[in-house]
C-alpha cells in the first residue's frame, strides 16, 4: 500500500448496488485537477456542495452534488473530492470508468485512512477506534469505538508519556551534570513521583482490558448442564426464537448451538452445548468434550437443573463461579430434591409456563452490564494495545528499582517504556501491525 502512496486513488464509500445515493471518494495531489476534468467547468468553492453535471469526455454521466476540499483540511490530509451521484449501477459503473480514464487508482481497503495516519490526521489507536466504529454492532460497541476514535486511549498514553520526559529529564540532568553547582544532589530521585503515578496509572488500564477487548470482541456464555434439563428451551427463550431442536428425548444436542444476540447492549455468543453425561456412544462423548471445553472458555456459565430430578449435575456444579447461575428448570413440576449449596445466584423457572424467565433474564442482563460494560476511558481494547502497555509497565517497575542503584540502567529502561508508548501510537516504523489493521477496513476507508 505504501509504495502507492503518491497516487490519487478514489472508491466508492457507500454501500455497492442500487441506492437513492451513492458516494465517491477521491483523494491526492491530482484530485483538484481531476474534478476538473470531471465537471468540465472551474473548481467549486472549497468545502461548499455544489450541483454539478458529472462527464466522461464529452458523455454526460449525471448531475450530482459535489464538495471539494483541498488539503490540509481534509479526512486524509490530502486534496479531496466527494461525489454524490444518484445510486444506480449504471451511473456508479460509468463513474467508476470515468475516475480511472483520468488518471485515478482504485483504492486498496483502508488505504484512505491509512493515509490520514501517514499525515498526521490521526494516531494509530484512533484508526483502530474508527475501523471498530465502521463495525460496531451493538450500543456497547458504538460508545467504545467512538471514545477510541475521539482520542481516549491517546489522551492516556500522552499524560503516560509527558510523566516518563519528565523522569527522564531529572535523570539525565544529573548523569550529563554531576558537577554542576545549579544542579541538586541527588537529582534523579525527582523521579520516583513521576515513575511510582503511571506504574499505578498503566497498572489501573491494564486491570481493565479484559473489559474493553469482550465489549469489542463479545461475551461467551455457556449454558450447561446434565441432558433434557432444558437447556436448548432456555436458549431458545433467550435468543427469541427457535434456534436449537428441543425434544423430550435424552441427548437431542451433540454439538454446540451457538446464537448472537445483544445483552444491555453488549455482544453476546451464547452457546446451547451437549449434556454433560458419561456415554460410549462416539459422536455423543465428543460433544460432551466440546461441551467441557466451551464452559471452560466461557466468560458466564448458566448451569440448568431439571428441579424434579433427585439426581444432581455436581459436575456441572462444580465448574461455577460467583459470576455464573443456576437455573432451577421444571418447577411446574415440582422440586424432588432439596438443592446442595449453589456457588451461584439462582433463580427457579419454567421453560414450558415461562414462570420466572424474565427475573432471570433481567439479572443475566444486570450481570452482564456490570462486569463487562465499556467504561468512561477509551481503555484498551486490542491485544496490541495490551502488549504495549505490558512492555511499558515493566520496563518503569525496572526503572524504579534501579534508580537508587544506576540512574544509567533506570534512563535505560525509561527509554525502552517510551518506545512501547511510541509502538501504541503508531510512531514507529511497525508496517506489518499497520498492514494487518488497515487491511480489514471497508475499501472506501
């Protein structure tokens, strides 16, 4: 992407096929001379919609509405130009045709907001933050990708980085200056202050990210439990339709059912797996193995009991923790047994009369919002952005330890906590990370 960096590229930004609008982009340094050939007349004023009738040489393709937007005030930095033709496939494939006879490239997915980065427009953590906006989903997603993209994860890592300068300074004053007379005894210990603030700080964000990477990514919930206890019932109750065969017969479910939906407006997976039972049947025993591994992985559990069975599930049981539920199904039957200490909230319902489902529905929901909701900072909410920050709390708890020893190893370790922040932003040459983020954006991004 980057050895077409010259180039004016153009792509359509709206949705392809029939529309009552559609939009082409054109950005780079022959964009002005390019909308002029396209309207045949002089350039519109900059930054102003302006009708004008589009041509290919001397055929007329449409009358649209036009904004042209030298740079450096543009989306990308660079001259721009915006069409707004009407959305037949006709017209946008005879604009299509006309972008390229006047010189102009197709662009490469993401390639105009890469272009933005290169100039400066925006950082790496905002590009990140508007691709995850082009693909949000849920409400959850929308507020989070947007604090991102307005710069909340910059503002943090700035104030990270204007604390390291300052600890640095004190440092290196008293190396470069140790006979100096103006220059305090003992120097670099200024820098405890700011070193012991953004450990504290880093270490604040970190104990977060597992929240911002499940708002991004989604939650897994497993529902569990032994066979018929109803499991796919309570599935199908929550996901609003019939999603998974329900059937009085033992064992109806041998893989994992798996539904996406939104839960106080935050993706979920919810997973409907095999009933947990031993068995020599071949297929069946691999769904139980599936069904093990997926509680495992799974960020909630929902442990469903048939309440009128006197046997319980204690395997089932005893993968839960505090954060989980039990669901005691079948009430409208009656309870056979006195349920054992539940490590879990507990509700009793009826998957058949609906008796209780929408309490249980709502604590799910309450459960979910309260572990997992973004929060007010853009945090971390990529595995990169983990990796860096890791990087950079380690080398200041590095730093901290050895200031009173080796004001030289701390200044060391400082730099190094200061290239992980530079590796956050974008500022360093990492082309593989940035080819891999941008590639996954919408071609006319």
């Amino acid at each position: 992407m980057s050895s077409h960096i010259n180039d004016t590229i153009f792509s359509l930004s709206s949705a392809p096929g029939r529309a009552g609008v559609s939009v082409f982009r054109v950005s780079g340094s022959r964009s002005g001379d390019i909308l002029a050939a396209i309207i045949k007349t002089r350039l519109p004023r900059p930054r102003k919609a302006s009708l004008k009738r589009l041509f290919d040489r001397d055929i007329l393709i449409d009358e649209a509405l036009v904004l042209w937007m030298p740079g450096p005030k543009s989306f990308t930095g660079e001259d721009c130009v915006e069409f707004q033709v009407h959305g037949s496939p006709a017209i946008i494939e005879a604009m299509a045709k006309a972008l390229l006879s006047v010189g102009a490239r197709q662009a490469e997915p993401g390639e105009f907001t890469r272009r933005a980065f290169e100039n400066n427009k925006m950082d790496l953590t905002e590009a990140e933050g508007l691709a995850d906006l082009i693909e949000a989903e849920t409400e959850g997603q929308r507020k989070q990708a947007l604090r991102q993209m307005q710069g909340g994860l910059k503002d943090i890592y700035i104030e990270w980085r204007e604390k390291l300068l300052d600890a640095l300074a004190q440092i290196e004053g008293e190396i470069d200056f140790p006979d100096e007379e103006d220059v305090p005894d003992m120097l670099s210990h200024r820098a405890y202050p700011f070193l012991t603030q953004t450990i504290v700080s880093m270490e604040t964000v970190l104990k977060d990210v597992d929240r911002g990477e499940r708002v991004r990514t989604g939650l897994d919930i497993a529902i569990i439990g032994a066979p018929n206890a109803g499991k796919s019932s309570l599935l199908n109750i929550l996901a609003g339709r019939e999603a998974a065969i329900t059937s009085p017969q033992a064992g109806t479910t041998r893989d994992i059912v798996e539904i996406q939906m939104s839960l106080g407006g935050l993706p979920v997976r919810l997973s409907d797996t095999a009933g947990l039972r031993d068995t020599d049947e071949t297929i069946e025993a691999e769904g139980v193995r599936r069904a093990k591994a997926r509680a495992t992985e799974s960020d909630i559990r929902i442990f469903v009991q048939d309440c009128s069975n006197e046997i319980w599930d204690m395997e089932s049981l005893q993968m839960l923790t505090d954060a989980d539920f039990v669901v005691l199904n079948k009430v409208d039957l009656g309870k056979k047994n006195k349920p054992p200490a539940l490590p879990a909230d507990y509700f009793e319902v009826s998957a058949l009369t609906g008796q209780n489902l929408d309490r249980f529905r709502d604590a799910l929901e309450a459960r979910v919002i309260e572990q997992f909701s973004p929060s007010q900072d853009a945090g971390l909410t990529r595995a990169r952005h983990r990796d860096c920050v890791q990087r950079a709390a380690e080398s200041m708890r590095s730093a901290l330890k050895a200031l009173g020893i080796a004001p030289e190893l701390a200044g060391d370790d400082i730099r190094s906590a200061l290239h992980a922040l530079k590796e956050l932003s974008g500022e360093i040459d990492i082309e593989s990370v940035f080819d891999r983020i941008f590639s996954r954006f919408c071609v006319g991004k």
